[in-house]
C-alpha cells in the first residue's frame, strides 16, 4: 500500500488555508457586531456594523454547511 504524499500535502494545505479563511471572516463578523454595539451604546445605530455582521456570518455558515454536504453522502 503506497500513500501519494503530494495529495496528501495539497488536502492539508487547503484544510489549514480554508479553515484560516473562515476565522478570518467570523472575526471579520465579531468587529461588525462590536461596532454596532459600540453604536448602540453611544445612542446610535450602526448600520454599516450589522450589515458586515450578517454578511460574515452568512458566509461563514455556507462554508460550513458546504463542508457538511461533502461529508454527508445522504445529502447528495
């Protein structure tokens, strides 16, 4: 049995990359939400904050809910 440590290489490769990504855009997502607090607080309304929130959350749930259709041979 021989393994393909190329393949192997390139599937962590993209795992530690994806995974940095997705971290990247949920913290993206608490500073959008930590603005519209900070808004919020000072009698404002951020609507710029919520929106970026929302947007980053979105994107983080579909990467995630991508990632569970690919594992999950039901759902295809």
């Amino acid at each position: 049995m021989s393994i393909d440590w190329t393949s192997l290489g390139q599937v962590t490769a993209v795992s530690i990359g994806v995974t940095f990504a997705v971290v990247v855009v949920f913290a993206f997502g608490v500073l959008g939400l930590s603005r519209y607090e900070g808004a919020k607080e000072q009698g404002g309304t951020s609507t710029a904050g919520i929106a970026q929130a929302g947007l980053c959350f979105l994107a983080c749930a579909a990467v995630v809910a991508y990632g569970i259709y690919l594992i999950v041979p039901q759902f295809h």
